[in-house]
C-alpha cells in the first residue's frame, strides 16, 4: 500500500515488530480526528493488516497546574472527538489513570499489534512514552503531527534563536506543508460503546477555584470557525494590529493549537490561500510555523526548559550578578496571583489572564518581565510566572509558555541588551515604553477597571 504520510514524520520508539493485533492510536497532545498524521498513520496500518484501529485517550487526575478551566475545554473537546471518530466507524475508549500503566495494560489486554502515539516534547510526556515504549510487547510510533516541520527533521540540536531555525524550516517547508487526506471510514464491523462525559467530568478532583471561559467554545469545529472569522476579519490587519493589547488583533487559535483541536499544518494552509501573500500573512505564518517550532524545538532539546540552569551563559552569568541589586517592590506569588502590585497596567494583565483565560500576547512580555524585577531572584521569578501562566492560560503548559517565559526573564532565544539594574542585559520593558505604543488607560479600564 502506498504511504500516506511522510515516513520522516515517525519515530520508532522501540524495535518491536508490528503484530496482528489491533492498531491503537494513543491520542495525547493532538486531540482531533482529522488533520491528524498520527491517526492517518495509525489507520494505514491497520488496513495494511486488516485490523480494527481504536483511539484510546487516557486523562490523567492531574496535569501541571491545569484546573477545571484548562480540563473542561479539554472534555468538551474529546467529547467531539469520540462523535466525529463514530461518524468514521471508529471506536474511542477513554482510560483514567497513569498513561504508563493505563495503555499498558488495555494494549495487553487487547493484544495490540501496534501503538502509534504524537509528539510532545514536555517532560511528563516523554516519561510516558519512554515506560510505555519499554515495557509494552508491540512496536511503539511516535508520529510528529503537531509541527508542519517534525521537530527531530527541522534541527538535530537545540537552536540559538528564531534566525538560525528560520533558514532550515524554510528550506524544506514545501516538502511539509502539503495537503493532508481525509480520514476514512473504518468498514470493519465496530461496536461503540459511549463515554460517559458528565460521570467523567464529576468524578474530577482538579482545582475547581479557576472557572471555565464562555467565550472560547472548545473543540475542532469551533477551532476552525475562529480561523474562518480570522482570515475574513483580521487576518487584512494582523501585522499592525497584533502587539496593541487594545485591539483583537491576533487569531485566538493558542488554546486550540494547544490541546491540538485544529492542525497548524490546517491553518496554515488556508491562510496561505487567503492571504495572497501579503505582509500579514507573512507575519502571521512567521508566529505560527518558525516561532512556535522554535518552542518545540528548545523544550525537545533542552532538559531545563522549566528551570534558570536551561538559560544561556550570558544570561545566567548577567542574572546572578544582578541578584544582589535593591529591587524598589518585591512581591510573593500571593500578591502577584491577587493582582495586587502597585502598577494597575500589571494588574490589568493579571486580570485579563485571571477571568478571560488569555493574557493578550503583547501583555504576555511585560508582565512576565515584571515578575523578574519585582521578586529576590530569577529562580522566584520563574517559578511564580510558570505557576501563573499554566494555572490560568488557555493555552498554559505548552512548550510556547516554557519558552515565553524563558525568553522574557532569561534571554532564551533574544540577545544580550545594554547593563541595567536587576535585569542585567535581559532585554527591558517598561510602563511608559507601553505608553508609548498603546493605550494604556483604555487597557486598564477594560481589565481592571477599579484602578482605572
Ligand atoms: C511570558 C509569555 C508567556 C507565553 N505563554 C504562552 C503559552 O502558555 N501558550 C502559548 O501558546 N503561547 C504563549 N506565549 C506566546 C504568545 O504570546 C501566544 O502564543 C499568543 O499570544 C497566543 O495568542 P494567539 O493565538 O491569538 O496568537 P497569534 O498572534 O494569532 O499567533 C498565532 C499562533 O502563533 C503562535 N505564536 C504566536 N506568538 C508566539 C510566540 N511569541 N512564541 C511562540 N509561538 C507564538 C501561537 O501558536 C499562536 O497561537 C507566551 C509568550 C510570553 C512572552
């Protein structure tokens, strides 16, 4: 049978041969049913060997600091999933529990012929796929369907920045960037058997204290209704629009492209259809394509993506001797989580992440930069801005989080600027530099208002 996908885009994760058994698609980080190369592949192989596929999602009591906010979106989400997989003839089995020992087991007791699993580049991840990939008695794939570019094709090592990965992406991104197939409908005989959401969803023990958003309807077809309103509203303004925290200038596709409910290979490709090639769209597909495999890249490269030691040498060796320099405001994580510092535009920020689920991009930066200045030491920095970002973001715990907040406080990925107090050569943001690019007052009065 003639491959479907392209064979760079798998790694074999063990040198198990494929058996007779069933074909599992493990989904993960890539919650769709189409536009999905991880599943097309898992299809392929099962019709090779004339075996049923079955997609198994197995959710975890707890991730990171995800809450009901971030595992709501996520149900609703899989919930379609297991609609559009029937649609298709495909069974959907959700398993509660450690993913090391809950796809063990069900591909033990259905004697599976072979796992096909997608890419994250997270520790937690990689944990799991290197228990299962160890202990399981069939061939373990992991199918790259998150990047246009596979993260192992597009560099062997961690990137210094955007301007070294750019170039290799380029190279070979006509060579990814093709039409994907559709799914097909599965013609062997399946029973279904359906998931019980609202039980899943009581039996949750996460933080219920962050409540869900309305204003981001979860799941792939919601995803691909923010893309359409995109291109037909923004898309025409993205390069001028995206960094005034005051305009909806950017897409809003982060929470979906995290929980993988929309392809960036999808959207990609319909941008470049309606964008005829102009500076938005250029700018757009920059974010989209090389600074967000750029992410991928250094969390997949670099064991310390989460910690100060993953920082480069100039910018550890800036920061440390900064460390000891009088901070004007320090704050603990409680002050920060209750935007309670002095600097109501700060606030706002806070705010905005608090109740909407998504600080606006341009925001994201100032407000991780002021956590450096305003705490003992870059290690406290770090940890509280992470702690933050993935407790209340949509789009938290995400490889584009990690290196949001690495580039930020320590210069992952940017240059060293001029010597400053606190900061060192970490690049600087300041109040009134954002007062000279947007309105702040109109910022502060739509997230903050009681400081107005
Ligand atoms: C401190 C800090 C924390 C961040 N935390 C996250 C996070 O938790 N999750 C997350 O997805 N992004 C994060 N970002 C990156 C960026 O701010 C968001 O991706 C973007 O604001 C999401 O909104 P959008 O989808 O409307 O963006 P758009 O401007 O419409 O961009 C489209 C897509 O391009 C990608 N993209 C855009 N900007 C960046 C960037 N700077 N780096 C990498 N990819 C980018 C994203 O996938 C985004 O969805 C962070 C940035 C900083 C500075």
């Amino acid at each position: 049978m003639k491959h479907i996908i392209d064979q760079r885009r798998i790694h074999p994760l063990n040198d198990h041969p494929i058996g007779d058994g069933p074909i599992l698609y493990w989904m993960s980080r890539d919650q769709r049913a189409h536009d999905n190369w991880a599943l097309l592949h898992a299809q392929t192989l099962a019709s090779e060997k004339n075996q049923e596929l079955i997609v198994v999602f197995c959710l975890v009591p707890h991730f990171l600091e995800a809450t009901i906010r971030q595992y709501g979106f996520m149900l609703k989400g899989l919930e379609e999933v297991e609609q559009e997989l029937e649609k298709h003839n495909i069974r959907f089995h959700l398993l509660q529990g450690d993913p090391s020992k809950e796809i063990l087991a069900y591909a033990h007791k259905i004697k599976a012929g072979a796992i096909v699993t997608d890419f994250d580049p997270l520790h937690i991840k990689k944990k799991w796929r290197e228990s299962v990939a160890h202990s399981c008695e069939c061939a373990l794939y992991e199918v790259d369907t998150h990047n246009i570019v596979p993260c192992r094709i597009a560099s062997p090592k961690q990137e210094f920045g955007a301007y070294t990965l750019r170039p290799k992406i380029h190279k070979v991104l006509h060579e990814y960037l093709t039409d994907i197939p559709s799914l097909k409908k599965q013609t062997l005989e399946v029973s279904h058997k359906k998931t019980h959401w609202k039980d899943v969803y009581d039996s949750l023990h996460v933080d219920m204290s962050v409540p869900e958003v309305q204003w981001c309807i979860s799941g792939e077809k919601a995803a691909h209704r923010v893309l359409k309103q995109f291109i037909h509203e923004r898309l025409h303004a993205y390069n001028t629009d995206r960094n005034d925290p005051t305009k909806d200038g950017q897409s809003d596709l982060s929470p979906y492209l995290h929980f993988g409910q929309i392809s960036a290979q999808r959207v990609a490709l319909e941008i470049k259809k309606h964008g005829h090639g102009h500076i938005h769209m250029q700018a757009f597909l920059e974010e989209l394509i090389v600074r967000k495999e750029l992410s991928d890249n250094f969390c997949h490269y670099n064991p310390h993506y989460d910690s100060v030691v993953g920082f480069p040498a100039w910018a550890q060796k800036t920061l440390k001797e900064h460390e000891k320099d009088a901070r004007e405001y320090t704050y603990t994580r409680t002050v920060f989580e209750h935007a309670h510092t002095h600097d109501p535009l700060w606030n706002a920020a806070q705010l905005q992440m608090v109740h909407t689920g998504k600080m606006h991009g341009y925001m994201r930066m100032y407000w991780a930069k002021k956590i450096l200045e305003w705490t003992k030491n870059p290690e406290e920095a770090l940890q509280i801005a992470l702690y933050l970002n993935d407790k209340y973001e949509l789009d938290g715990r995400d490889p584009n989080g990690y290196v949001g907040v690495a580039w930020s406080i320590g210069g992952v990925h940017d240059r060293a600027w001029f010597d400053r107090d606190i900061f060192g050569k970490i690049r600087y943001m300041s109040y009134n530099g954002c007062k000279s690019k947007f309105d702040v007052a109109g910022y502060i009065k739509k997230y903050n208002p009681k400081e107005e």
